[in-house]
C-alpha cells in the first residue's frame, strides 16, 4: 500500500469517493490504486500529487525505496 498516500487523504479530510471524483475515476480504481493491486501510471501519479499540491516524488517515491530494501 502506498502508506504516504493514505496518510495524506487521511489528514486532508479526504475520503476515497472524493479522491475519486478529484481524479475522475471510480471509487473502485482509486481504491485499487491506493492498495497497489492496480498499477499507477506516471500521469496519475501527478494528478494524485497534484491534488495535496505536492510533487509526486515527494508522495510515492518514499514507498519505492522501502520497497527496494
């Protein structure tokens, strides 16, 4: 799971739904997407960022290096 993402909707108040309809995509994709059981495509990854006003390194690049190691 993309830990930093759920933790950031979380904080923001942001419920999967409004994720969802933020991104234009059904609560179903963006669950999967936050769960990694569907791959996220770079561009949805800055929509996501884009979203917290964030860079998408600064959301999902964490996770790809606790990942590695």
């Amino acid at each position: 799971m993309y830990w930093k993402l759920k933790e950031l909707r979380k904080k923001k108040k942001l419920t999967t739904m409004n994720m969802a309809e933020k991104l234009g995509i059904s609560k179903p994709f963006y669950c999967q997407l936050e769960n990694q059981t569907r791959r996220l495509s770079y561009d949805m990854a800055v929509k996501i960022a884009d979203v917290f006003g964030m860079k998408p390194d600064s959301v999902f690049y964490h996770d790809h290096i606790e990942r590695k190691y």
